[in-house]
C-alpha cells in the first residue's frame, strides 16, 4: 500500500487549523478523535504516536472527515458513539445526542427507590435509549419500556439494549408520549422530552440546529407544552405511589410547579426541582397521588 510522507502530527497540525478556521470548538480534539477512528484505535495510542505514517486512504478519509466536521457536522454523529452515563451509546442524526445534563434525571430517579426494586419503568421519547438503558442499569430488577414517536429512533434504542444485553428488560413502543398505555401500569413515567421554545431554538448553535433532530429538543412557542401533556397523560399511567421524573430548562421550574398546583393540585404531592452541577433547575419530580 503506498504510504503518505507526512507523518500524524503534520495531519493533525493541518486538521487542527482546517477545524479552527471553520470556527469549530476544540479543533485538536476533534481532529485526533476522528484520526483515532481511522486507525480504529483509541485517543491516547494517536497522541503517543505522532511520527507514525498514515497510508493514503486513511489519509483522504482522515481529509474527508475533517471536511464534514468543518461544515458542524456533531462530532458524535461522525464517531457514531456518545458516552453518557459512563456507557458508550450508539448514536446516528436520527436521534439527539446524549448531553450530560440528562445524567442529573437519572441521578434524581435513582434516590426513589431501593436499587433492588423490582420497578416498572416508561422512558418516554427514549431516542438513542440512553435513558431507559441507565434506568436498567441503575435499578438491575427493573423492566422497562422504551417508547419514540420516530421509529428510526427507535432503531437506535434497541441496537443500544443489545449492545447492554438489556433486551431481555427493555422493549419498545412506537407511541406518541403515553398513548399507547393502560391506566395505572407503571410505578415511573422518565423522559427527557423537548423543551426547547421558538425564539430558543433560533439562539441555539447551528450545529445543533442544522443536524440534530429538531422534533426532539422544539416542543412549541412556549417549550412546556410536552412537559404538560405529559404530565395530564402520566397521572393516568402511573400507579399511585409512583413518580415522573422530567428534563426541564432552568426556567421553566416555576411554571410547571404553578401548572401543576393550579391544574391538578389533588393528584400530585411532593413535587420539586432538582439542579444540575451547575445549579441550575434541570429535573422536575413529582409523584402521584
Ligand atoms: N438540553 C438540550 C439542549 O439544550 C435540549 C434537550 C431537549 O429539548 N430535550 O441542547
């Protein structure tokens, strides 16, 4: 195979000013993550590898990745994995890309319960599963349902349950929210479902506009209004006793508590916010009368 003269840190080097100049956030790592891909080794092996050749193929489709970085393709999407959670996660553009503060909705489910509670879950509008499969982690006798209203998303979930040999806990659903369940069927109603607002959505990045799905993060003009659908839904679905855990924005505490207490103030107690590490209120937690 005919090998390319310059050695990885020249292809690093240009990568890196390539990326910067497209104004791409942490150029360097991402030029070594998706040379590490390449050469199907790991970040560590490139960075302590630097005079290693690459052959000329790995050399054009390390040019050609690069390329669509620059353009704001997610990095995720072109390594197609995501840790979250400390577990790796396929991801594809049909699905949102884990972010870490959805880990704050997992860390709030898991004081609920004992950790062996033989726990019947929902995980709404799951997209890459990452939250049904950290739900099954945490809470090793649970059983859960994984539910999308995009059945390509659904796809992605169950490549992720196979991949955690969860398959024989977690099934699917394609539903829109909790439609597709009976009445008092679940002790947990999770989802970390759009929230984003019209005029929000124009202010977030174009990277995040021009390639992740939009029908998981815009929910409306208010960005709530999933948030209380599934809310009025979820007091039929859950069980007495049981919670709902949800994703919110930092300001949208005040008016999902006030739309519970004004709404439905006999079918909810012991509703509150839970902050990320950044103390913003991230979780909104209520349980069922
Ligand atoms: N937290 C996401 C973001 O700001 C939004 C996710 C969502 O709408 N569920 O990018």
């Amino acid at each position: 195979m005919p090998v390319n003269f310059c050695p990885l840190s020249a292809h690093l080097g240009m990568a890196e000013r390539r990326l910067r100049k497209a104004g791409v956030d942490s150029p360097r790592l991402s030029a070594e993550l998706l040379l590490a891909k390449i050469l199907d080794k790991d970040r560590l092996w490139v960075i302590t590898h630097l005079d290693t050749h690459l052959n000329s193929s790995q050399a054009s489709a390390f040019s050609r990745w690069v390329g669509c970085r620059a353009t704001g393709v997610p990095i995720a999407y072109l390594l197609e994995s995501k840790e979250f959670f400390g577990l790796e996660f396929a991801v594809t553009s049909d699905v949102l890309i884990p972010r870490p503060e959805t880990e704050v909705l997992l860390e709030a489910a898991s004081t609920l319960w004992p950790s062996d509670e033989n726990l019947s879950f929902v995980d709404v509008g799951t997209g890459s599963g990452a939250i049904g499969v950290g739900m099954a982690h945490t809470f090793p006798n649970s059983r859960g349902v994984l539910t999308d209203l995009s059945l390509r998303a659904l796809h992605v979930a169950q490549r992720n349950v196979a991949a955690h040999h969860l398959d024989s806990r977690l099934s699917f659903i394609c539903s829109d929210l909790l439609s597709a369940f009976g009445p008092r069927s679940m002790q947990a109603v999770l989802s970390n479902p759009p929230y984003v607002s019209s005029v929000a959505y124009w202010k977030m990045s174009f990277e995040i506009r021009h390639f992740e799905p939009v029908q998981a993060l815009w929910s409306g003009v208010h960005g709530t209004e999933v948030h209380v659908k599934l809310l009025r839904q979820a007091k039929r679905t859950l069980q007495s006793g049981g919670w709902i855990c949800l994703e919110i924005a930092p300001d949208q505490a005040d008016a999902l508590q006030e739309c519970l207490a004004e709404n439905w103030p006999r079918d909810w107690t012991e509703v509150s916010i839970v902050q990320d590490w950044a103390g913003r209120d991230r979780v909104l937690r209520a349980r069922r009368v």
